[in-house]
C-alpha cells in the first residue's frame, strides 16, 4: 500500500515539472496582482495573464473541462445571442456593450484555468494559491485601512469611501467591490482556509482584529451582509441535520459559538471606532432596507430588466448590446435583461449541479459540505446584492475560492499539503 502511494506521489513530481511550475506562478502572480485597479481599456493585469494561461493550457493540451461543462457554457452563449438577434431585428445595438461578451468567457476562462491547474497538479499547486491569496487579501484590507485613516481625501471619494489601490480615478469609488471583496475573503478564511493553516493564532489575530474595521470603513453594507448570511446558512444546515438525526456534533457547537463571537466582536468594533469614523461610515451598520434609496434602485432595476425582457417574449432577454443599462444592480436583473428567464434557469441549473456533487461526494465529510455549501451560497447571495462576478477583481477570487475550497475538501493528501503551510 505504502509503495503505490510512493509511486503516486512520483508520478504526480514528475508530472508537475517544469510546466507545472511555470502554471503555478502565473497563478499565483494572477492571485497577488489582482488587487491593482489599473486598467488598460476595461482590462487588468490579470486579465492578460488569464488570457495567456487559458491560451497556453489550450496549446499544451492541458485545459481539464468535461463535456457537460462545455455544454453549459456554449448554451449560454446561444441564448445571449439568441436574445441579441432578437432585438436586433428592431434596429437596437450598442458595439460597446459586446464586451459583456468578454465578460461571460471571462469566467469561463477563469474556472478551466483553475480547475485544469488544481486537478492536474493537486497539493502541490495549493501552496501556489494560498500564499499569493493572503499577499491580495491583506493588501487590500491594509489599503482600505490606511487611505481612510492616512492617506486621505485624494485617495477617497467624495463620501469619504476608498477604493482598490492604483486606481484611475479615486473619485469613482468601488467601495462595494471592495467591501464584498473583503467579506467573502473572510468568510474564505475561516471555512477552509483556517483548516489548511491548522488554526494559527497569527492568523486568526489579523482576521479578527482588522478585518471587521476595515469592512466597517468601506461604508459599505455588502461585506456585512455576506458575513452574516454565511452565519445563516451554517447554522441553517447544522440545525436541519440535528432535527433529522437528534445529533448535534461538537464541530457544530464550535461553529456557533465563533459564529457568534465574530458577530458580536464586530458590533462592538463598529460601536468602538465609530467616534473615529467619517460619517458614512454608519451606512455599513444601516439595514433598513425599506428606506433605503440603493435598495430602491434595485427594485427599480429588476423591473426594468423584466419589461426588457418581455419584449423578447420573458424565455429571452434583450441582449448585452441591447440592454439599457450597463449594469444593473443584481446578478438577476442582468442575467434576465441579457437572457431572460431561460439565462435564469440554467444559471440556477448550474448551482444546482454543484450542490448535487457536493451531496454525493464521499470524499468530503458533512461539515466540509456544510461550509463549502454555506461559502457557495454567499458568494451567489454576493452577487445578488450587484453583479461582481462581471468585474475581474471580484471575479478571479470568488472562482478560485469555489475551486481552490473543492479540491482541498475532496484532496485525500491532507497530510501532505497542510505541511507546506
């Protein structure tokens, strides 16, 4: 037994070689770079380098991608383009909005990539994602910290909110990016994350010290939300199986009990620093959704995107380049303005397919399909709030999560990677 896993291992070094290598330093560079928001015509550095790899898989037949994959993905394309003809027909078109077009292959790209480096070469591409990871999340939180309380208002908006760091233009803020962008990170850490480091003090010190106030000064509500629905969904599941199974599991018991603690710890930071903060700075704390003029806009957004649609009979939407808007404040409105409701559907269809593999899998234990659920389930509520995913900065970390937390949930060598930490 001891021999043939020795043989694995040497066939997986061998296979790693050079090649391998080269991969996993473009992902890890992609990782690191992503939190610079300097663009080159709507395109970053990470878009480059995710073009490059997907190209270079391609050519080295080395991209991973099943046929049911594909499927989803060229399905969606028919009915974006279905949904464009349509419109097109009543003389509708914007050239500008085609790079939505872009966008969709994007996550593909961004998916096959990952997947294809973390299936080929296992363990030992992880030490390639984890540690440019913490490099991305803790400059990000570093920077939202020290352009609200040093830097100033040139590195601010006119709310006094930052943004991601090497911006255009700091006037144009992306607060909310940036502060989904740190919860879902959060989250990320403590779900699986925490697990791979083997519970390090240091860590754990820095998540819960300074991440919840730089959550807080983004002045934006999204990190918060995304924590506490992740809270939700935990606890949710866990209480569902103790009422089916009269069994509540020590693990669950501790995941309460952090759960709890991280909220609480994080209502009294907010209350602590709050003397100290700009004043809309109170907005990350404000859930009265009712009277808010954001939340409004969404309502407002979902009906637009609905009346858009129903000119291509609802099955269809109008299009990417036939859509009023460029965005549209929620994953649901855009995907119904550029594919209607059939965009919809397979949209759910997809989700639905992940679930189902997480629930047969006999490789992941109940609490790990409990977080990787819970973390999949944010990071969708996530883009409920506003569509990220479209957004490089937010797209490259929520998909590599997705992937990255799979493979280390399913990895039977949990011994040997968590070493390299």
């Amino acid at each position: 037994m001891c021999s043939l896993a020795k043989n694995s291992d040497n066939k997986i070094l061998i296979r790693f070689g050079a090649v391998g290598a080269l991969f996993c330093f473009l992902m890890a560079i992609t990782i690191a770079l992503n939190a610079a928001s300097y663009d080159w015509f709507n395109l970053r550095a990470s878009d480059f380098i995710v073009l490059f790899c997907f190209a270079l898989l391609l050519l080295t037949d080395r991209l991973s991608v099943s046929y049911l994959e594909l499927g989803l993905f060229i399905s969606i394309f028919i009915i974006l383009l279905a949904s464009d003809t349509a419109s097109a027909v009543s003389g509708t078109f914007d050239i500008s909005s085609a790079i939505f077009y872009y966008k969709y292959f994007f996550i593909f790209m961004c998916f096959i990539f990952f997947k294809s480096i973390f299936k080929r070469y296992l363990w030992f591409s992880f030490k390639y994602f984890v540690y440019p990871f913490l490099v991305f999340y803790t400059s990000i939180v570093v920077w939202t910290l020290f352009s609200v309380f040093y830097l100033g208002d040139n590195y601010l908006d006119a709310n006094g909110r930052p943004s991601f760091p090497l911006a255009k233009d700091y006037a144009q803020s992306d607060a909310h990016l940036l502060s989904a962008v740190i919860g879902i990170g959060l989250i990320f850490y403590f779900s699986i994350l925490r697990d791979f480091f083997k519970k390090k003090l240091s860590y754990d010190f820095f998540m819960i010290s300074f991440v919840p106030l730089s959550m807080l000064v983004t002045g934006s509500r999204s990190a918060f939300a995304i924590v506490f629905f992740f809270c939700f969904i935990l606890f949710f599941i866990h209480i569902f199986r103790i009422l089916i199974n009269h069994v509540a599991s020590r693990t669950f018991l501790l995941s309460v009990l952090t759960s709890l603690f991280f909220v609480l710890f994080s209502i009294l930071a907010a209350l602590y620093y709050s003397n100290y903060l700009l004043l809309s700075d109170f907005r990350a704390l404000n859930f009265n959704l009712v009277a808010d003029e954001s939340s409004n806009i969404r309502i407002e957004m979902l009906l637009q995107a609905i009346n858009e649609s129903s000119k291509n009979g609802y099955l269809l939407g109008a299009g990417p380049t036939a859509s009023d808007n460029v965005f549209y404040d929620g994953i649901f409105s855009i995907l119904i303005a550029h594919g209607g409701f059939l965009l919809v559907l397979l949209v759910f269809t997809i989700l639905a397919l992940i679930f189902f593999k997480v629930v047969i899998s006999r490789r992941i234990s109940f609490n790990g399909k409990a977080k990787y659920m819970s973390l999949v389930l944010s990071i969708f509520f996530a883009n409920g709030i506003s569509e990220y995913i479209f957004v490089t900065r937010a797209a490259i970390p929520m998909i590599s999560i997705i992937v990255f937390s799979w493979f280390f949930l399913v990895s039977t060598k949990t011994e040997k990677f968590t070493k390299l930490a």
